[in-house]
C-alpha cells in the first residue's frame, strides 16, 4: 500500500510538470497584453474561489499550522509567479523562462538540508543535475547572453524553491486540497496588493487575454498546485 500510495504521489508530481510546462506559453502571450500582477492576480483570485467553494465544508480542520503554511506557500507562490512574468515582460522567451526557472530542482535539496536537516542523497543531486541539463537542451536554441529578464527568472526559481520546501514543512497531517486553498488565497491577495501599488489594472481585456488568465486558473493553478501538495505530502 505504501508504495503504490509513493507511485502515485510521483504520477502527480509528473502530471504537475507536464500541465505547468504548457503555463509558460500562455503567460507570454497574456503578458503581451496585460500588466504581470494583474495576470497574477486574476489566475489565482478564479483558483481560489474555485478550492474555496470545493473545500467550503472542511474549513473547521483548518489550524494555526495549516494557515501559517499556506500563507508561506501562497506568499512564495505569488511572489515567484509575479517574478516569472515580469521576466517574460522583459524579452525572456518561454523555452529559456522554463530551463531557468527549472534551476530549482538543483537548489530545494540545499534548502531543505538547512531548513529540515535532511542532508542530500547522491542520487538527488545526481538526478536534479541530470534534469537540469536535459531542460537545456530542449530549451535553449543556440545559447545567447545573460540578460535582465534572464536574471529576474533566476531569482523566481530561488522563490519557487522556498515554496518548494514550505509545502513540504507544512501540508503534512493536513488536508491537502484546503492547505492548497489557503495557499492560492493568499497568492492572489498578495498579487492584487501589488496591483494597486503599481497601477496595473488594464483599460480592457481581450477575449484571448481573459482565455489565456483561465486556463492558467483552472489547470496550472488550481488543479496543479492541488496535485503537487498532494504529490509532496506523501
């Protein structure tokens, strides 16, 4: 039971990844057209109302611990997505965006070794350098300099790796899809603070525009960041 329960956890981080790797074209396309918090805010205001509804009868299993997680988890997660699409913004294109934001596979093990005192296998290392390396050659056509937008992608990764580690410190013992309600909350509350600080509520919404914030609501939002706490807590 135990290792089916492990198998399928991995299958749910697996399917995470595939479904994520498809966010990173419709965040450039929606860029184009809309501020980056703006974007943010609304993928994860449509989420969150989504969970909230769905997990509206088992808020009372709701703790000091599970709230003080998932506000990490949504702070980091706002935060790395805003980031992310900043970056884009500022010419990064989806195929580098994915290999640099990628790099933190390479860093949650040096993280989690200071904040949980699980010291790295040889094989995490080995299997996240691995990782790494195939992402650039996929994504990465002909090489091409460092630029800004390159660097700020860098950062996000950084951000994602603490969510990374958040999820895993605090989801445990507790109900998953809620921790991940919690979670998305959060992330849009922060995202819509950072939309009135810069300004960034748009004249007008395409149709292509409002497709593309849904699709990053329902799939890589809710029902990613869902089956990834869920991947992780086992």
């Amino acid at each position: 039971m135990h290792n089916k329960r492990n198998i399928g956890a991995t299958l749910m981080l697996l399917l995470t990844a595939a479904i994520w790797g498809s966010s990173f074209v419709f965040q450039k396309y929606a860029v184009e057209q809309l501020p980056a918090a703006f974007i943010v805010a609304g993928r994860f205001t449509i989420a969150g109302i989504l969970l909230a509804l769905i997990t509206m009868k088992k808020w009372k299993t709701i703790d000091r611990g599970c709230l003080w997680g998932g506000f990490l988890a949504g702070f980091t997660m706002s935060l790395g997505q805003v980031l992310q699409t900043v970056a884009m913004g500022l010419g990064t294109s989806p195929g580098k965006s994915a290999f640099l934001t990628a790099a933190y596979c390479v860093m949650v093990p040096f993280l989690s070794w200071f904040f949980q005192k699980e010291r790295p296998k040889k094989n995490h290392l080995l299997s996240a350098v691995i990782c790494l390396v195939g992402i650039g050659l996929i994504s990465l056509n002909g090489g091409g300099g460092m630029m800004l937008g390159d660097s700020v992608t860098l950062l996000c990764s950084v951000v994602y790796a603490l969510n990374i580690i958040s999820i895993a410190v605090y989801s445990p013992g507790r109900d998953p899809i809620v921790f991940t309600m919690i979670q998305i909350v959060t992330a849009a509350i922060c995202a819509w603070v950072s939309v009135a600080f810069t300004g960034g509520m748009p004249e007008s919404i395409s149709m292509e525009a409002a497709a593309s914030i849904l699709y990053l609501a329902l799939f890589c939002t809710a029902l990613c960041l869902s089956l990834q706490t869920i991947g992780l807590k086992y």
